[in-house]
C-alpha cells in the first residue's frame, strides 16, 4: 500500500483546509468538538451540509454524474482527516451515506432523478426505518406489513430506535409484503414520506436525556409502489448492500485521532495511562490501513464487502475504548450533568442550567460521560458484534 501523499495530493489538502478555515463558522466548529453522540443535531449537520453542497463537496463518494466528487481514496482519506483536525461536524449518514448508494445502485432512472438532488443539498432529510421491536440483528424476523392495494401498499408496523426520525422528511424501510418458508424472502424495501397520514413518531430518551432514538408507528398508512427500491419481495438483497455501506466504508480512524488528542490534554498522570493510550493508537493505525483498503475497493467499484464487518466491529469496541480511558481522564469533572455546554445530538427536556449558564471543569471533560453513554450501544447498533464475528467467521473463514 503507497502511503507516501503525491504532490497531486499534498496540494489537495491544502485546498480543503484552505476552504474549512473559511467555511468553518466558530459554531459549526465547537460543534464538532462537542458532540456527545455520533450524529450531529439536524440543525447543525444540515447546516454544514448546505456549505459543502454549495462547494459542490457533500457527498465525496458518490460518482461525479449523481453530484459526487469523483475523487480517489486517497482523497476522500485526506478530506475526513482534515474534516476531523478541524472540527467539522458529521453529516447525517442516512441519506448521503446509506440510502443515496442504495439508490445509485438499486434505483429506477425516475427514483435517482426524484430523491438523489434533494438529498444531496439537504433538502430532504432521511432516516432508517428496519429495527422493530422483535426484530433488531434478527432483522429477517421484521413484521411490518405492506398490502398491495391497486398501485399503492398500505402499511401497517412498528420501527423503533429510528434516528432523527422527529426531524426526517422520509423514511426507507424493510416492510413485508409476503409470508414465506425462508424469512428473508417476501421482504420489500420502500421509501415513505413521513408526513404521510398514518404516520406517528413517539420519542425515545437517551441515557445522556437527549431525544435522538425515536419510535414510528404506522397505521393504514399508503405508499405507491413506485416508491419500491429493487424489486418486490427482494428487499433482502437492497438492505444487504446497504448495510455493507451502514457498517464500512468510512473514515473512523482520523476522528479517533482527535479523540485521542482531547484525552491526553487531560491527563498524563495516572499510573500506566500512557501505555494504554499508546495500545488505542496502535489499534486506531490498524484500522485506518483497513479502512484505506475498503475505500480503495470502492474506488474501483467495489462494494465494503464482508470487510465492512470487520470495521464495524473494530471500529465501535474501539469507540467504547476511547469512551472509557475519556472518562477516567476527566475524573471528578466527568460526573456533572452539563447539556449545556455540549452539542448534543438532539433536545434535552426540562433541563435548566445551573450556574448562570457556565461549564464545570475542562472543556475536553464536558464530553466525557454523554459519550460514554452513547457507545453503550455502538456495538449492538448496525448489527450486534456477535452477528459481524458470524459473518466474518462464515464470509471470509469460511466456518
């Protein structure tokens, strides 16, 4: 692997921090650095996605026909590092990173033309509509039923644990449109627009007291069949290729990096601290060459593949690593309670600063327990780890 940046892209990064130390507001930026969840509030990722949409720079893998960059791995490497290094927030991956491949790659001519501009400025904010209360990683096990009724379905279910779906204009979600021997056949991806009548979306509270995770209740609620992705009863098939997208093909390792940075100025004084920062710095390196790997593979065209599994588990057990050694770092200003101060990534209810408004302690502190809570789930989310080691041991070890 080349590891050695050409002068073509040497001059690359230059531009992009060029452009973020322009583009980047002080809001957007403290954003970035305060997030206590892995999505940014819609009010910000929007925001931020608008800036890069005008640069013509929000969706760097998608290919340059759709409103994509074009760009190489390597580029799209450096653009998350410096997006990274300088406090950029994410933007919301349920449109842009999971549902835009899935149409690129699923869709009909009239569905890209539709959906893909809105999505990519930001018009249309979406959110992803498969966990059901029975059915989370066993997600063949789903029952939201989809009836054909003329040239509509009309759908009737409950999904829950949907990101952002307060805030979303549409949903993409699994439905079953069939009853049959083998679960994973009968199953129907379709996209719905949330104002819909017969839509209802209830909040879920975070540990942290953030409402990010929502419930969505549908009642008779009427879809045309145009809005099916793939074919009917092959929803199987759309929903594998995007959770390859869901679960890899990013950029972890450069936000990891910063992580690290924030949890040294803390501390250096507790006993073996350094040596177990070292070992999360080593293993940050380690995936960063996989992720490079991966990108170079969709660079060429290729889907994540089972690799994707091995970056999702990495990746979050990773996360929580980090969660922890920040929180033993913080110490005693850890523990207060301080929404204020942060940018979390949804409302927090009936919460009233204390102290005229001002922080307790460091600012790399404020962090520190919200995103603690938040990891808890990164290793059931997506798919739970367990559910990646048996795609792994069956995919690539062929057990």
């Amino acid at each position: 692997m080349q590891i050695a940046w050409s002068d073509d892209e040497r001059a690359f990064r230059t531009e992009v921090r060029t452009f973020l130390d322009d583009a980047l507001t002080p809001e957007l930026r403290a954003a970035g650095r305060n997030m206590t969840s892995v999505y940014a509030h819609p009010t910000i990722s929007l925001t931020w996605q608008r800036i890069l949409h005008a640069k013509g720079w929000a969706a760097p893998a998608w290919p340059v026909e759709y409103g994509g960059c074009g760009w190489s791995a390597a580029r799209r490497s450096i653009f998350a590092a410096e997006l990274s290094a300088a406090g950029a927030p994410p933007l919301s991956p349920m449109g842009l990173g999971m549902c835009g491949p899935v149409l690129i790659g699923h869709g009909t001519p009239q569905q890209k033309t539709r959906f893909l501009p809105r999505m990519l400025s930001g018009e249309d904010l979406w959110c992803q509509g498969y966990s059901e209360p029975g059915s989370g990683s066993d997600l063949a096990a789903l029952q939201m039923s989809a009836r054909a009724d003329g040239d509509d379905f009309i759908c009737n279910g409950h999904k829950i644990w949907t990101t952002h779906a307060n805030a979303a204009d549409w949903i993409f979600c699994l439905v079953r449109t069939s009853q049959e021997k083998i679960r994973q056949l009968g199953i129907t991806f379709i996209l719905i627009d949330m104002t819909t009548p017969g839509v209802e979306v209830r909040p879920i509270i975070s540990l942290s007291g953030e409402h990010i995770q929502n419930e969505v209740f549908f009642t008779d609620v009427r879809v045309p069949k145009t809005n099916v992705v793939g074919a009917v009863g092959d929803g199987w098939t759309v929903a594998k290729y995007l959770m390859q997208f869901e679960r890899g093909g990013g950029s972890s390792a450069p936000g990891f990096r910063t992580r690290l940075a924030k949890i040294r100025a803390m501390t250096t004084d507790l006993d073996g601290f350094a040596g177990r920062l070292a070992d999360a710095a080593i293993a940050v390196d380690a995936l960063e060459a996989v992720e490079m790997r991966v990108m170079a593979g969709l660079a060429s065209g290729q889907a994540p593949g089972p690799e994707s599994s091995m970056l999702k588990t990495v990746g979050t057990e990773l996360s929580q690593r980090l969660t922890e050694l920040s929180l033993e770092a913080a110490g005693v200003y850890g523990a207060p309670f301080q929404p204020h101060a942060v940018h979390a990534g949804g409302p927090t209810y009936g919460f009233v600063p204390p102290n005229d408004g001002q922080a307790v302690g460091p600012s790399d502190a404020w962090t520190a327990a919200p995103k603690y809570f938040h990891d808890r789930a990164g290793s059931i989310y997506a798919g739970t780890n367990e559910i990646q080691r048996n795609i792994m041991a069956k995919a690539i070890l062929g057990l």
